[in-house]
C-alpha cells in the first residue's frame, strides 16, 4: 500500500516541483550573464541608464 502513495507523490508533488526550480535556476543564469552582454555592447547608450 505504501508503494502506490509515494509513486503519487512522486509524480504528483517531487517531479513537478524539480522541474520549475531546475527552469528557474536556468532563467537566473541565463538572464545574469545576458543582462552583463546587454551592458557591454550597449555601454554609453542613454537607455542602459534608465533601467537602474
């Protein structure tokens, strides 16, 4: 009986959870190290200094 809980579970709560922490942890990456290339090629332009 225990057996078929914790497959639910997994499938259920372990699963679902992993792959939006996974996803966010890459959006934080790829989003620091875009937000650094942005700078660099745009570096003077009037606009980088209305985002801060």
């Amino acid at each position: 009986m225990i057996g078929p809980v914790l497959v639910l579970v997994a499938i259920v709560i372990a699963i679902p959870v992993s792959v939006l922490m996974s996803g966010a942890v890459a959006s934080a990456i790829l989003g620091f190290f875009l937000r650094d290339d942005a700078e660099d090629r745009y570096q003077g332009s009037e606009l980088i200094d209305l985002n801060r």
